[in-house]
C-alpha cells in the first residue's frame, strides 16, 4: 500500500475541512479500513517508517494508531499494529463466549474500560460492597417519608395521567428542579430548560446525538467517566482524551489547534475518577475558548452536592452570560439509583429544537415518581436529606482518609476528598499494576477499581485505586484500610525483590 499516495488523495477530496495533520491522517486510515483498501490481517507500517514516508511528526502517527484502536479498527501486538476483523465477515454458528454476533459497534464499545474490560466494572452482587463508588448511603435514606409522597402522587393521578407523559418531563418537576438549581448551584435556566430523562447515561446519549455530527470532535477528560465514552463512540463521535491534573481537566493550546472540539466532557466540581476540582481560572479559560471554538462544555455535575469543604461550588453553566454549556445533574447520588431520574439543563437559545427533538424519542412515563419528587423538592425533604447526607459523607470520609494514611500510604497519596462520595489513592511506584491490584483486592471482598482502566482507549496516566466510602459505616473503614494497606505492602515487596534480581 503507498500511504504517502492514498493520503495525498484523502486530502484532496477533503482538503476545505481544514483539518489537522492527526486528524487528517487517522480519518484517511479509517476510511481506507472502513472501504477494505486496508483488508483484515493488514499490518499497517511501523510509526518511525510511516512517519519518515509521509513527512509527519511520529507522534502524529502514534495519535492515529492509537485512536484507531481505541475505536477498534486495529489491534496493537508485540510485532506492531494490524488491521481488526472484517466487520462483514460471514456468520458463523455462535459458541459460548463468541462475538461475531454482535455489530461492530457493540465488539468495540466492550473495550472502554481499558486494557482490561473488567476492570471497571461493578456487577450487581457487589454494589454495596466496599469500594463500589457512585453507592449513596441507601440505609440511610427516609424511605418511609418516600413512601408518603409517592402514595400522595398515586392518589391525586387522574385518569389522563395515566397516558404517556410529557416527553420533556413533567412540568412540576421541571419548575421545581429549575428552582432549585438556581438557589443551590447558581444554574441560571427556567423550567423550559430543563428535560427530564432517566438516568446520566440517557442524558449523555441525547447530548451527544442532539448536539455532534457522526465525526466531530468529542474532549473528555482521562482519565475519566466510561459512561461518556461509550456514549462517544456510541455516536460516532471522534474522541479525543484531555489529560487531567490536580486542578483538573487541562487542555493545551496545541489541543485547541490540532483538534478543535465541538464537544467538551467534564466533572469540574469534582471530576471523576481523580477528584480534582477545576480551578477558577481554568474553568473560566475553558468558558472562553469554547465559545470562541464554536463549541459546547457538557457539564456533568453528578455529585456536587456533597461539598466537604464549605458550600457547594457555584456550576460552570452560571459563571458568564449565555454559558456555552449544557448541564447534567442526576438523582442517583443524592437519593437513590432505582428512582432512575436525571436531567439535562440546555441552553435558552437551544432549548426549542431540543425540545423537538426528545418530543421524537423520549421516554413518556415514571408520572408518579416525577410528581413525588417534585413535591420531595418542594416540600424542602430533599434539603434536609441532603444535609445529613453530607454530615454523614465528611465523617465517612475523614474515617477512611485517617485509616488509609495509617495503612495504606507508605507508597500512595489521598487525592479527591473536598467533595463527592470517592477518593483516589494513587500510586506512587510506578511498577505497581493497579489492574492486577485490583483483580487481588476483588478476590479478598473489596471493590477498588483501577484508576489506570479509566483512560480513552489507553491505560491512564492515573494509577491507583478508587475507592467509594459513602454506602461504608465509618467503624468499618480501619479494617477494609488495613487490607488495603496489606495489598500494596505485598506489591511494594515484590517489586523490590523483581529489581533486586
């Protein structure tokens, strides 16, 4: 194959986009892959080789190669990278275990978790163990004053709100999460801006499809959610991971250059997995470059309520006039999963054809379960739970902080406890393999996931574990720290004995 031939022909055909050499050269690979110019099998030549033939930066190739097979085109191995699996290949009958049956889309989307698949993953029968992160509190939740709303909203149903419901959500409970962003958050928005879905998940893949062209552009922070990386790559969007650092998400101006995006992901309050807190200036910077790039900051606000460290952080979407951002907050965290209620804040300007659009596909029911939250809102309950939702949180926190540095931090530092219901314990020797660690501690009871699984189609810059404590009674957190503590001692003494050798 003469690549230095079929890019010049690429670029030809799509030289008004203006697009930069990365970008130029990953999409001419995909297409080449997509259109069986590069068959299955193909090994594709080394970078240094590439990058003399067609005169690019070896790091321009690498970037391709790298997206490429975050998006599962190609397969990295120890000789170099080949080109993945015709997706058409004929069917054959399905063994146990087999993935021919399933889309490309879907054999590819099993990878966001990094290197490993599993390592990210939270199965149902360990939920509430500890470390599951994202688990609030549950015992602790008034479900008794639940109960006597939500039989209130059954009773006062009419029989026309028996039949599908407003695809927005229902108006009450829009108002009354409107209301309270504005006095909680600093969200400015009215109830017209406010959608109702059912859970951050759907919100993602709405945004995104509402929001993207198959193709452009999608920023994430990495490491970062896998929620909204499989929402990316779901829809078709090119993604691009946004290293973080302790005042979070931080892009560079060879970023903005090299790949503008139409669509930024980020945690700024308390960003997950690492928890940092994105610093003023960087969220104002942000606000700015992003309106100037034409493009859209999708602000996932999942746990802001629990700040530890005095009031909750004023939202990114209230900080300037007309914000470039859209919104997302969820009731997981703050009263329970199950309830499967979130929502999206959209622009003002915008809000009319997004309506239009969840009028085509919503889903139209939960009326009961809306009208009781609404009320639930109103009626200050949720303010008061989520007062002693925090108390509870900042003890369970300093508990398990306290007990990890007894334990567990010879070889780690605490990051992530100003707010949210995580901390990450990151490692500081470099040799040790969170993703083994974290298979270990999964078979001594304990779920700590691996930071380094939560990268953009590599392993993370992060490495360590994250470690949820709000679903985790404070008199329990010495033990679980000193198992941890016990883990890692075991790592630290293996290594030495590797490097002694």
């Amino acid at each position: 194959m003469d690549f230095a031939l079929l890019l010049n022909a690429f670029e030809g055909r799509h030289r008004e986009r203006g697009w930069s050499r990365q970008r130029l050269l990953h999409e001419c690979l995909r297409t080449a892959i997509r259109d069986g110019q590069l068959a299955p099998g193909t090994r594709l030549a080394a970078t240094r080789v590439l990058a003399a033939e067609l005169g690019l930066a070896r790091n321009t190739v690498l970037y391709a190669y790298e997206q490429l097979a975050s998006e599962g085109f190609v397969l990295p191995d120890r000789r170099g990278t080949v080109v993945a699996g015709s997706v058409g290949a004929a069917m054959a009958p399905l063994a146990e275990g087999d993935e021919d049956g399933l889309s490309f889309r879907a054999r590819h989307l099993r990878g966001v978790a990094g290197q490993d698949v599993n390592a990210a993953v939270v199965f149902p029968a360990d939920a509430m163990a500890a470390f599951a992160p994202g688990v609030p509190a549950l015992d602790e939740f008034p479900l008794a004053q639940w109960r006597r709303v939500l039989d209130r909203a059954w009773r006062a149903l009419t029989p026309r709100q028996l039949n599908y419901g407003d695809p927005a959500g229902e108006p009450q409970l829009r108002m009354a999460i409107a209301d309270h962003l504005r006095s909680s958050r600093g969200v400015v928005c009215n109830a017209g801006q406010v959608f109702i879905t059912d859970g951050t998940q759907s919100s993602l893949d709405v945004c995104l499809r509402a929001f993207a062209d198959p193709g452009e552009t999608l920023w994430m922070e990495h490491p970062g959610y896998g929620g909204a990386l499989a929402a990316g790559r779901a829809a078709g969007l090119h993604v691009v991971g946004i290293p973080v650092d302790m005042d979070g998400i931080a892009p560079t101006d060879r970023d903005w250059q090299d790949t503008p995006p139409r669509l930024i992901y980020t945690t700024p309050s308390h960003q997950y997995p690492t928890g940092s807190v994105l610093s003023p200036a960087r969220r104002m910077a942000l606000l700015e470059r992003a309106r100037a790039a034409g493009a859209l900051i999708i602000e996932d606000d999942y746990d802001s309520e629990f700040r530890h460290g005095g009031p909750p952080l004023a939202a990114m979407q209230g900080l300037v006039a007309d914000a470039p951002v859209v919104y997302l907050g969820t009731f997981s965290k703050t009263m329970f999963p199950a309830l499967r209620i979130a929502f999206i804040v959209v622009p003002a300007a915008l809000a009319a054809a997004f309506a239009q659009m969840q009028a085509q596909g919503a889903a139209r029911g939960r009326v009961a379960e809306q009208l009781a939250l609404a009320e639930f809102l109103r009626s200050g309950l949720f303010a008061r739970h989520v007062r002693r939702m925090r108390r509870l949180y900042r003890q369970r926190r300093d508990a398990l902080s306290a007990a990890l540095q007894r334990h567990a931090c010879a070889g780690a530092s605490i990051h992530g406890g100003s707010a949210g219901m995580h901390l990450a314990l990151r490692f500081h020797d470099a040799g040790w393999d969170d993703l083994a660690l974290s298979r270990r501690a999964a078979h001594d009871g304990i779920v700590a996931l691996a930071l380094s699984a939560h990268g953009t189609g590599e392993r993370a810059g992060w490495s360590g574990f994250l470690l949820g404590y709000a679903q985790v009674p404070a008199e329990h957190m010495d033990g679980l720290a000193r198992r941890v503590g016990t883990l890692l001692a075991q790592a630290g003494a293996a290594g030495q004995t590797k490097r002694a050798k």
